[in-house]
C-alpha cells in the first residue's frame, strides 16, 4: 500500500517564485509617468521612452535653443521651457500651433525659411525626466524625479531636461502665451508677442550662420 501523501509545509511554498512587478511601475520611468499624470495631470502616451500628449493641456513651439533664450522674457516666470538638444520647447496655449502658420504670414514673416515649428492636436513630445543642474548661486529648480545615474548638462545626451519645469499644483493653461491675451487684461502672456520675438530671433541666426559658412571656391576654368 502506498503511504499517506505528505502535507505540503511552508518552507515548499518558497520554492514558488514570487510575481514581478512590472518594470515600467518599478523603475524611474513609472516613477517619472505617474508624476506628469498624478501631479501635473498630462496625459502621456503608452511605450518608452515616456512622451506626453500634445494638444490636451498645452501645444509646443519648437525652435533653436539659441532664438529660444532671447524669447523667455515674453514667457511669464512659471511657464514651462524645455531643451532637447540644440531646440527649446516653449509651452503655449492649446491651438497655438494651429495659428502659427497664419500668425507668421500676418507677421510679415511667411515667406521666410525660418527654422521655427509647432507641435498641436496629435502630436507628442519627449517627457523631460529632470530639472536641468543648477549653477552655483542659482535657485534650486524643482521637477519630475530625477532618473538613476548622474544628472547631465542641459540636452545632453539628446535627453529632454526641463530649463523652466513645470509646478504641480499650478494650472499650467493661466501661465501659457495665446492669442486671447492680445489687447487683453489677463496675466497670460501674448502669443504674438512671442511668435514675432521668436520669429525674428530664429532669421537672425540664420543670417549669423550663413555668413559663418566659407566662401564659395571659383569654378575652374576648363
């Protein structure tokens, strides 16, 4: 006769592995998304890298870094800026990027191949994941989580980093340029403004680098 099955004691349970939580929700990147949604409340768009949804809270400006800094002062003191790479993404009111095409041609500056773009309704951008290092003397910046490793200069590494991040708490929409503003009494800046500062800053520098290119060499007579 065969014996009595053996009970199954406590000490078998542990050979049983013990379920994963999603890496997403463990790491840095579930730590970043769940700031945007919970404390921001952007919508962010599924996959990694993380990206967030544009044209829901906010449409971007996408311009040289370089015409970018001379455009902050049109921008209120709590309205996000980010750089990615050599470009800054400057926050403005959703249907910004919509207008741009017809603010440019009012604006006289239509015609123009200026190196300036607009991110609307559909599209996404890259979520900065961190404040960009502050300099000694400068206020302490606050923003998403910082990712593992050490921080890196601003836009290094292609990463999207926050110059100007963004407040949880804060409605962003009260602190965006848009064209509601133009002649108004409101506290949001003017996209128009803006738009012909940004416009103007991005021809110059196209002037500024084409008159850094060498000369064209002669042609050879045959």
């Amino acid at each position: 006769m065969f014996g009595a099955p053996h009970p199954v004691t406590a000490s078998a349970s542990r050979l049983l592995p013990l379920p994963r939580r999603p890496l997403d929700a463990a790491g840095a990147s579930g730590q970043v998304r769940r700031w945007y949604e919970n404390e921001l409340g952007w919508p962010t768009v599924p996959g990694d890298p993380l990206r967030l949804a544009v044209g829901v809270r906010y449409d971007v400006l996408d311009v040289p870094a370089e015409a970018g800094h001379a455009a902050l002062r049109r921008l209120a003191p709590c309205s996000p800026v980010a750089l990615h790479g050599d470009r800054m993404l400057l926050l403005v009111a959703v249907g910004g990027a919509e207008e741009l095409p017809g603010l440019l041609e009012w604006l006289d500056w239509g015609s123009l191949p200026l190196d300036l773009g607009a991110i609307g309704e559909g599209g996404v951008m890259e979520a900065p994941s961190r404040p960009v290092p502050r300099e000694e003397g400068d206020a302490p910046l606050r923003g998403a989580p910082l990712p593992p490793g050490r921080p890196g200069r601003a836009g290094s590494q292609g990463a999207a980093v926050w110059l100007r991040p963004p407040e949880p708490g804060c409605e962003v929409e009260a602190s965006l340029p848009t064209l509601s503003a133009l002649g108004g009494g409101g506290n949001a800046p003017d996209l128009v403004r803006l738009v012909n500062t940004v416009a103007t800053q991005c021809h110059r520098v196209r002037l500024r680098r084409a008159g850094a290119q060498p000369p064209a060499l002669p042609a050879q007579g045959r």
